[in-house]
C-alpha cells in the first residue's frame, strides 16, 4: 500500500456515515463494545474476530450502511497494519536474535554478577526494563522467568521479592514505550510525535516501575511468601551454545533504535526547520522503520555473528520471529478498523461534543475509558486501540506534549487490574506456580498500582509541561 493510499484510507470519509444522534451514538457504542466483551470473555473467541464482528454491530446499532461500514472498517485495518505492521514485524525480529543468541542472557548475567542482597530486586528490575524494550511482554516472561526462578532458588530469595520487580519492568515497557505495539497505535490514532512520546513514556516509566516494582515487592512477598517451582525451570537458550555476544554489544543493539529516535526528536526541537539538512538526515535515521531496521542489521554482526550463526541460519530465525506474531497484527489491524468505525460513524465527535461540557479533563477521560475496555477485555492492546478511536478527536487542538502524554494516559489505563480474563494472569499464575488468589493478591495489585502510578504523574506533567 502506498504512502498516498494511506492518507486517502485515513481522509475517507470526512463526513460521518451516519446521522444518528448522541443518544443513538451512545448506544451503538456501547453495543459494540459489548459484542467484542461477550465474544471474547464468554464465548473465547479470538480478539481479531470479536473487534470485527463487533465494528459491524457498532455501524448496525448506529443506522450506516453496511457497505460503508465494511469501508471503514478495512481501510482502518489497511492503515493501521501499513503504520505500525512492519514495526511490530521488526521488533520480534530483533527480539528473536536477542533470544537465540544468547545475548538476552548475557545482559542478565553480567547484572546479576555485580548484584546480591538487597540490591537483587532493583537489578532485576533494571534486566526487565533494557530486556523489555524490543521485546513483547510474553517473549520477556518466557526469557526472564527462569532467571527469577534460578536467582530466588540459588540465592533463597523470596520469589516474589525478584518476580515482582521483573513483571513490572516489562508491564511498564509493554504498555507505555514504543515500539511496542499497544504505544504505537496509540501515537498513530492520535497522530502524537514518536520522540517525545518515547522521550515522556520513558521519564514516565522509571518512577513508576520503581514504585510498582522493587518497593511494592517487598509487601507482595510478605502477602505472598511461597518457594520457586523447580518443575517450571526451563533450559536456557545459551546453554546450548559455545559462546555468545558481549554484553556492551548487546546492550548497544537494544538502545541504538531507543537512541536514534530520541536523537530525531532533539534534534527537531532544537532546530525546528524541515528544509535544514541536519534535521532531514535525523528525520530519516530516526523514523521507527529506518532506526529499528539498523538495530536488526546490526544486530546480525554484534549478535548472531558471536554466536556462531551462519548465514544458512538467519532466514530460519527470522521465520521464527515473525510467526508468533501474526495474532498480534490481526487484533491491532481489526482495532485500527474498530477506531476508524468509531471516527466515521462520528462517536468521535460526539465524546468530544460532550466532553465540552464535562470538567473532567481530557488525560483523565482518556484513562478512564481505556480502564473501563481493560476490566472487560483483559487486553490491554484492545483497550489501548479502542480508547484511543474514542478519544482520538480530542487531540485536534492539543500541544505535541499533551497529545503524547494521551498516548500515555491511554497506555497507563490499559495495564490497570490484569484478572481472570487475561492471558498474561495465567501466563504468571503458571510459571509461578501460584493460585488465583495469590496471583490476584501480586500480579493484579501490581499492575493497578502501574497503571494508576503512570496515570497520575501523566496528569502531573500536563500541569507543567
């Protein structure tokens, strides 16, 4: 899809496919957002099904016509998935090289080796963030899970003492730091600047993953105290190596993208001229494509090529980055195409004709909703798109700091309470070999405490920034 059809899909329509009033609007959405609950909590059906089903029940209960429903619905999906699709793609391609090379483990192994005692729990908090950030939530805890496990077993740590501080640091990277999945549709349903949004989300992330990590930990530990699991420690995927990358190559293959991006937005508030050639040149080599892309080439000389992969090896991996991720790009194209129904039945406009008349701010609203769709979903990517169609209109005359900082107060929302209906509930119940009582007790509390963290000093820096 070119750049040109793009923008069209994104224009098209102007105006709303239907005439129904608020009050309709109000229903239809509601409608909507019930089918795509019901689908996914009562009858399992897959996020990419139950947000297409749904975006037809919204057109139907709002009177458009199905053809133009259909239409906005594919055209939604079609930009989304050509705005953030090959990001995502490269993200687990990197990720996967982080794996297999054994880099991943080498970062954790040279930060456990400085750390011990007390200094446990914000090392392995530190491991989650730097590990957390090209990675997806489920591959972290895959890769993570047997270090908290073999460093609370070795060292007689409590598990929860070391767990805790691990799940926050990815939780946090998962929800509000692109190039994450949830972050980027967000930025682009809202058209915030990827920059400052990374630049915010960071600043953001690190008090809150503090406080949700090594300080709510030693409360969870006392709540819940139960040993490690032997059954549940898996081999490591660099023990099946000779060797593996160097930790300071590693660690500059996960923060060169980090970098370059940051670097582009420097740059473009220092200089703000788009015809300057300076600011041309880090426009290019800090767009997300062009700044991931370099991470992955590079990656191939500091992280497979130590390792002992050969060329024959490369396509092979990439295979196998690339396949779990399909579900992702379905249920993130199906919520771009349930944001753009939402837009051109015109419910956008209708929350922000309402909200005109509401005290309550924008930020605020913006976490509300994406709370509300997380508590009934149990996705937070679902509740990250869907909020961010709802609230998208409203960042028409927002500052490029408020805009990102709504990215965030989306992404702070949609980590509040994981329960019963999340995959990543039984994904930590498991691994930990916990009950649901207990994992409600440290795996819920600790994403509340994230999401209403991260939501309050969102609402701090609108004040000052």
């Amino acid at each position: 899809m070119t750049r040109l059809s793009v923008e069209i899909l994104a224009a098209d329509p102007v105006e709303p496919i239907t005439s129904a009033g608020h009050a309709q609007l109000g229903i239809a959405v509601l409608a909507g957002i019930a089918v795509i609950v019901l689908l996914i909590t009562r009858f399992k059906l897959h996020a990419f099904l139950a947000l297409t089903i749904g975006s037809l029940a919204l057109g139907a209960f709002a009177g458009a016509p199905l053809d133009k429903v259909i239409t906005s619905f594919t055209g939604g999906l079609g930009t989304t998935v050509a705005s953030v699709g090959v990001l995502i793609a490269l993200g687990a391609i990197l990720g996967k090289m982080l794996a297999d090379s054994g880099g991943a483990d080498q970062i954790v192994d040279t930060i456990l080796a400085k750390a011990g005692g007390r200094s446990m729990p914000w090392a392995m908090v530190l491991i989650a963030s730097v590990i957390g950030l090209p990675l997806f939530f489920e591959v972290g805890v895959v890769l993570l899970i047997p270090v908290v496990l073999m460093v609370a077993k070795r060292g007689n740590y409590s598990l929860m003492r070391i767990g805790i501080p691990a799940l926050a640091g990815l939780s946090v990277m998962h929800g509000l730091v692109p190039p994450h999945p949830g972050p980027l549709v967000a930025i682009d349903a809202v058209k915030a600047n990827l920059g400052v949004t990374l630049a915010l989300g960071v600043l953001v992330a690190i008090p809150t993953v503090i406080i949700a990590g090594p300080l709510f930990s030693r409360y969870a530990a006392r709540w819940v105290d139960v040993p490690a699991p032997d059954r549940m420690i898996p081999q490591r995927a660099s023990e099946e190596l000779d060797k593996r990358p160097g930790f300071g190559p590693t660690l500059a293959t996960i923060l060169l993208p980090v970098v370059l991006m940051l670097s582009k937005a420097l740059v473009d508030i220092v200089i703000d001229d788009p015809e300057n050639t300076t600011q041309r040149v880090f426009d290019v080599i800090g767009s997300p494509l062009i700044a991931l892309l370099a991470s992955v080439l590079v990656g191939i000389f500091t992280l497979l090529r130590p390792a002992g992969f050969g060329k024959e090896r490369l396509t092979p991996l990439v295979e196998k980055g690339l396949a779990p991720i399909a579900g992702i790009l379905l249920i993130v194209g199906a919520g771009g195409g349930f944001k753009q129904t939402l837009i051109d039945t015109g419910v956008g406009q209708m929350i922000l004709d309402i909200s005109k008349d509401w005290s309550i701010p924008a930020l605020l609203l913006a976490w509300l909703i994406a709370v509300a769709i997380r508590l009934a979903t149990g996705s937070a990517t679902v509740a990250t798109v869907s909020a961010a169609g709802l609230v998208a209109p409203l960042a028409a005359d927002m500052s490029t700091t408020h805009t990102a900082l709504l990215v965030l107060a989306i992404g702070a929302g949609s980590l509040f309470f994981s329960h019963v209906n999340d995959a990543g509930f039984w994904l930590v119940k498991e691994y930990f070999g916990l009950n649901v009582g207990q994992t409600i007790k440290t795996w819920s509390v600790m994403e509340t405490i994230i999401s209403v963290v991260a939501g309050g000093l969102v609402l701090l820096l609108s004040l000052v920034i």
